[in-house]
C-alpha cells in the first residue's frame, strides 16, 4: 500500500474575500515576519507548494493563495482576464503585507505574474525568485482570425475535465505523465487538485473554462516594456530538462531576458522539467536561500 507523503510543516487553510471573490490561501507559519508569497501555475494550486516549503528553513512563513478559478478558490462568472491576476494579488498583498516590500516566488504563470507584477509595481517587491516563468511566445496579427474562431468554437461547446475512477488512479497518471514524480508526492498532489464526485470518482477541482483559448493575442513587447521597469533582484530559475523552454525560443533564454530585467541571476536546476517545485523541491529550496541571503 502506498505510504502517504508526511509534510514536515502543518499548514493552515484560510479563506479570504479578495476583490468580491472568496480566495482559498495556504499559510504556513514562521518566525519570520516578512511572509514569502508562492504563486501557483495553471492548473496546479496553492498547497502543492508543500514540498518546497518542507524544504526551507521553519523560521520561513509562506502564503500561497489559489488563484481565481483554481483549487478551491472561487469561480468567475464572467471569465478571466489576465490582468485580474495582478489585482487579486494586490489584494492579497494589502492583506498580509499592507505597505511593505514583499518577496514573491512564482511558478510557470505564477512567476510570469510575479515578474510583469514586480515592473507595474516596483515599489511593492523586495525581491522575485520566477520559477519557468518565460512569459508567452510572440505573436503576429495574422493570427487574430483564427484565435477567434477558435475561441468561438469553445464558446458554443465548454471544455470539460475528465473523470476518474479515484484519486489513486489520477496520481498514477500525473507519475506515469512525469517520471520525477516519487509515488507519495503523485498522490498528494492528486489529493490536492481533485474534488470527489457523487458516484465515489473524482475531478479536477478547478474551473473547466481556463482551458478556453485566449480570444486576445499575448503581445510579448507589452510584457517587456513591464520587465524593464522591474527594480527588485530577479532570480530566474529554469529546469535543465524543461519542456517548455523549447517552445518559447531564445527569447526565454537566461541571456536574452536579462536584457529587460536588470537585476536577473540566473539559475539552472539539474534532472528537473517544468515542475521543478514538485520534482526537486530541495535543490529549489538552496538555490532560493542562497538568493535571499544575498539580498
């Protein structure tokens, strides 16, 4: 039978209105009073932050809210927009951390928030530790037609989430999708993404229509002109064996993005692809404490 993974560090599970919406945040208490905010990526949620923060110092206190729409945080009636991200933020920041200079880690869209964040609000952010978060491929007005005919189509029929038979049977899928995944951390982390369902299975807890495309092309040159504004030491880490920085390019390269982002240092961690925050939350964790150390 499969041994459950046992967090070194209990969390405590919050609920918060944020900007008309309730906001589902993990905290996990320190002796440090300057918090350390982890921002999640798409799909993923709050307290699968667990195994880094298992891994820093306990004297550390970390926040981590589920985004909008994810986790158990609340849905949207409306939809999403991107920029709602850094307002929910904010939110939470005036909360937790009224006036002070905050440090934020972010991973994937979590840390393409913290960082177009940290350049609309320099003066708020300490510091960014961005984890695989290489904003957006570029785009051409070329393909405004088509994305909005795509986003037509979804329109008329929603995308859905498929359905399991249990919650062991969607932690065998995310081991057998991700090989760097211990057993104990596939089936926490499938405990956390997943509601149980009427008929004994169970689903992914967060709201289906994140998977609808963007009718709005991202516009790279609007998120750069956001990067040069940032004043807080960056650092940018990136997986050895990511599979998301081919798709971006060059421009997600260390080299190319300390060309808008001042303060960048960059970071590669070795036997880790995208989720580096659930395969090697360890090597995560000293890189990260060496950076605060050094700012």
């Amino acid at each position: 039978m499969l041994q459950p993974y046992l967090p070194r560090r209990t969390p405590e599970a919050l609920e918060l209105q944020l900007r008309g919406l309730r906001h589902h945040v993990t905290r996990w208490a320190g002796t440090d009073p300057d918090p350390v905010f982890l921002l999640h990526g798409w799909m993923d949620t709050g307290d699968t932050f667990q195994f880094l923060v298992d891994a820093l110092p306990g004297c550390r206190t970390c926040i981590a809210p589920d985004w909008r729409g994810f986790g158990r945080s609340e849905w949207p009636a409306d939809g999403y927009w991107f920029p709602d991200y850094y307002a929910d933020l904010e939110a939470l920041l005036d909360h937790f951390a009224p006036g002070d200079r905050v440090t934020l880690v972010g991973h994937s869209m979590g840390g393409n928030i913290a960082t177009m964040y940290a350049g609309i609000r320099p003066e708020r952010v300490r510091r960014v530790v961005c984890i695989e978060g290489f904003g957006l491929s570029r785009t051409q007005p070329e393909q405004a037609p088509g994305r909005y005919r795509e986003w037509l189509g979804q329109v008329r029929e929603p995308p859905k989430f498929a359905r399991f038979p249990s919650v062991a049977s969607f932690a065998h899928l995310l081991a057998r999708r991700n090989p760097r995944l211990t057993p104990e951390r596939a089936a926490f982390i499938a405990a956390a993404w997943t509601e149980r369902l009427p008929d004994g299975g169970v689903q992914v807890r967060s709201d289906p229509v994140h998977k609808r495309v963007n009718p709005v092309l991202y516009r790279r040159e609007e998120a750069e002109a956001c990067w040069r504004e940032v004043e807080a030491p960056v650092l940018y880490v990136v997986a050895k064996e990511s599979e998301f920085l081919p798709r971006h390019g060059e421009d997600a390269l260390p080299e190319n993005m300390a060309r808008h982002i001042r303060r960048l240092e960059p970071c590669w961690i070795p036997d880790a692809s995208h989720m580096a925050h659930h395969e090697e939350p360890e090597r995560l964790a000293c890189e990260i404490e060496a950076f605060f150390a050094r700012t």
